[in-house]
C-alpha cells in the first residue's frame, strides 16, 4: 500500500508540474466568463431570466463535459502513459519497488484525481460567477444538485479515459493516440445522433448523465442501467489496458 | 558467499534472430561485476530482464532469492539500477526528481538526498532544472538516484557514459567507495574495456548473446598481460574475432 500511496502522490505531482493543467484551467475561466457574459446579455438585452443562480453551474458543466474536460483528460492520459514510454521516463519508475499492477492504478487515480479536480474548479468558478449575477436566485437544494450533477460527471468522464489508456498501451505515438481518440470522440457523437436509440451503449453519450441527478424524482432505474454500461465500460477498458500495460517490453 | 544475484538458464529471442540465449550467471555479495561485451551483445537486453523491464522467453533471474517475475517488489527493493540511458524528468529539479523516487522507500528523508548530490558533484545544481543540464550531468543524476535508497544490489548499464574524464574517474572512485565501505555490490555492463578493467574485479563476457565466459580479474591478469588479450582470447575461442 505504502508504493501504492508513493506513486499517485508522484503521478499526481508530475500531472501538475506540467504546464496542460494551468492552460486547462485558463480555458475552463475564459468558457466560464464567455458564458456568463452570454447569459447577461440575454438577461439585460431581451429582459429574460435565461438561467437562475444555480442553473448557471449545470449549463456551464453541459458544455464543459462534453467539450473541454475529455479535451484536457485526453491529453493528460497521452502524458502519463505515451508521454512516458516515449520519453523513456516509464522505466524510471518500473524499475522501483512497486508492481506494474500498482503503478498502473496509480496512473489510473492520478488521471481521476485530475478530472475530480478540474470538475470541482470549474463547478466553485461557475457557482461564483452565478452567485455574483444571479445571488436572489440561489437555494440550498440548488447547490446541493449542482454539487451533486458535477461528483457524478467524474464517472462517465474517467470510463471515457479508460479507453484513451487503452489506446495509449496500444499506439506508441502520443499523436496517433491523441487522432484515434478525437475520431472515436466524433464517431461516437455521430451514431448517437443517427442511432439515438442505441445511444446508450456509447461512453460518449453518458458526459451529460448528471441531468438523471439533477431532477426532482430519481430514475432509479435509469440511473442504474447507465451506471452499469458506465461501469461495464470501465472494467473493459481498465483491464485490457493493464493487460498490455503488463505486457509491455520495454 | 551469498548471492546476490542468479540468472538461470535466461533466453530472449527477437524477431531478427538476435537476442540472449541461455545465460547462467551468479554475481555475489561484495562483487563488482563488469560485464563486457560490444555493442549489440546483448547486455541491454540481459540487464533488461534482470530489472524486469522486459519478459524473457524462458528462464528466471533471482535477486536476493527473489525471482523477478514472481516477486518484483521483494526482488527490487535493495537494488538501484541505471538501464540503457539515465533518464529523469526533465521539467522537475534534480532534487524535485530524487524526491519522486525517494517516496518508494522508508528510510531516504532530504538529507540522504543531498548527500547523494554531494556525493555525485551535483549539489550546487539541485534546484536547477533537469532540461538545462548537461550529458554528464544528467549520468550523474542518474547515479544518484541509482543509490539513493542505499541499493545492496546496484545494476549499471554504461554508467559512464557522457562523462568527462574527471567525472569517470570520480564515479569510478564512488563505485569502489561504496563497495568497500557499504559493501554494495555492483553489476556494471560496458563495452569498454579498458573501464572494466579499472573498476570490476569479476568479469563476464557476453559475446552475440552468449555468456562466453567468467572469471575473476586477478585470475585473468595471471594468465594474460591485459584484459583486452584475455578478451580477443575468449572471443577468439568462439570463433569470431
């Protein structure tokens, strides 16, 4: 457990020290305020209430999810795992005691931990911004389902990065990695939208999963079937990107 | 004498025919082991397998009686190694670098960190950046984080390579350093001889992935004027030279 702990505080370390995670968040900022901006004018120009206080963090996270946040955790998974082997740095620490099965988590949760992150900066940034243009709007339970609607987008979000280090233990190049996974993004987007009835089977299509959370009766039913096709997703790219992880000669 | 490292019966085959094949060897406590051999010998690809960065085909190594591939943290926990090239972060400080890896052990707080600088004449450099430093520098760090956690076992591909002529002489003198005083024991591959020669005092020559032969240094300068006849000699007996 002790390497284990080791080498997500270093994985973590070495995500942050890159420069990605400032330019993410700057970017995250900039979407955030050209939101808000949109949604004054709107206010102020047609004299419509276009979203309340807390309506404000769910539509930035619609956007963001779907958009900036695969964007940034494609990246960073390129370089935690292509970064590294063809940098030659992955041998720096498969050569230290701790297993590959370990290490390989250790990249897994340092990814999530990232996403989580990144999840939580956007939802504190956007709830500021609608606090500071739509205070009388604001209740309790609205935080709580916001709060709520951004916890839950970490699942479909780490599933979607699951598959990128899959293709990431497959592709040696960072660049073919990065292509495959923005054509599999696109195509992905593409069947759900000709075949909306078998949208559920595509990983893509589950960033917006947080509007189930974000209602006043629960789908049980509904939340739980996506939460297994989530989850199933997750086991199946988690243990075959190990697999050649594993495998890997290097 | 307890052996420290075991390689039994270790093959590794590539597509183009080339590779090791079935290499037997015993390296014990206390032994700085030079293992000699051109390039494209294979000693990469044996040191490879020692460290578990590569699966053999058939075979297993055993480092203090813990076989690599079943029980790799066990088998690597005395043992600081450099293979191929010494890498690090480029973007992290050598001292942001040593912390890294110094979290994999107990015992290894800042001031074994800079000990280990000091040790390898970097410690001025410590907070500077790895992407502005030299060849011989970054070698250097790389020895470093070889024994940052006091390795019993350190395996060293090429460690001198990239050094200048003061900085070989001063690893050298920290490799015999450490073997006398810690009694650390090294496994070092070159294609120089004329290094092995200074620095080992057991020599194994690996010859188109073949373990030719092993033997002592003092053994050797009996029988020959210099490393470098018994060299030709035992290449020569293969036929290949």
């Amino acid at each position: 457990m002790g390497t284990f702990k080791a080498a997500v505080i270093n994985e973590i370390i070495k995500i942050y020290k890159k420069k990605k995670v400032i330019v993410a968040v700057i970017i995250s900022l900039f979407a955030i305020v050209m939101g808000q901006l949109m949604v004054t004018v709107v206010n102020t120009g047609f004299g419509l209430r276009a979203v309340s206080g807390t309506q404000f963090p769910i539509l930035v996270l619609s956007l963001f999810s779907r958009t900036i946040l695969p964007f940034f955790t494609t990246l960073v998974v390129i370089d935690v795992f292509s970064g590294e082997f063809s940098h030659n740095t992955m041998k720096i620490t498969m050569t230290r005691p701790i297993t590959r099965i370990k290490l390989f988590t250790a990249k897994v949760s340092a990814v999530a931990f990232f996403v989580l992150v990144n999840l939580i900066i956007v939802m504190l940034l956007s709830m500021l911004a609608g606090i500071l243009f739509n205070s009388d709007s604001i209740t309790e339970m609205g935080v709580f389902r916001v709060l709520l609607a951004y916890i839950v987008t970490l699942i479909p979000v780490v599933a979607f990065a699951l598959i990128i280090v899959f293709l990431a233990n497959i592709f040696k190049s960072g660049t073919t990695v990065f292509f495959i996974s923005v054509i599999i993004f696109i195509a992905f987007n593409a069947i759900t939208i000709a075949f909306p009835r078998y949208s559920s089977l595509f990983i893509t299509s589950m960033f917006d999963w947080h509007s189930l959370w974000n209602v006043n009766t629960f789908q049980i039913s509904k939340i739980l079937r996506e939460f297994f096709i989530i989850l199933g997703c997750a086991i199946m790219f988690y243990t075959a990107g190990y697999y050649l992880f594993d495998k890997r000669d290097l | 004498m307890e052996t420290v490292l075991k390689v039994v019966g270790v093959t590794k085959k590539y597509n183009n025919g080339r590779g090791i094949f079935d290499i037997n060897l015993d390296v014990q406590r206390g032994d700085i082991f030079g293992f000699l051999g051109p390039n494209g010998a294979g000693k990469t690809t044996a040191m490879k397998i020692m460290t578990g960065l590569m699966s053999a085909d058939s075979g297993d190594v055993e480092i203090f009686g813990h076989s690599i591939t079943k029980e790799f943290e066990k088998a690597m926990r005395k043992v600081g190694c450099i293979i191929e090239t010494a890498e690090s972060y480029t973007y992290l400080s050598a001292y942001e670098n040593l912390k890294l890896f110094s979290r994999f052990y107990d015992d290894v707080d800042n001031n074994r960190i800079d000990e280990v600088l000091e040790l390898t004449g970097i410690l001025k450099y410590k907070k500077e950046k790895v992407k502005n430093f030299s060849l011989g520098m970054k070698q250097r760090l790389g020895i470093a984080a070889a024994i940052l956690s006091r390795p019993e076992l350190v395996i060293l591909d090429e460690p001198l390579n990239g050094l200048d002529v003061q900085g070989m002489i001063e690893i050298r003198k920290l490799i015999k350093l450490l073997a006398e005083t810690e009694k650390t024991t090294f496994f070092i591959s070159s294609h120089l001889i004329h290094d092995v020669e200074l620095t080992c005092d057991r020599i194994g020559i690996l010859y188109n992935g073949r373990l030719v032969n092993v033997d002592s240094k003092e053994n050797i300068l009996k029988n020959y004027a210099s490393l470098e006849n018994y060299y030709v000699s035992e290449v020569g007996k293969n036929g290949n030279i």
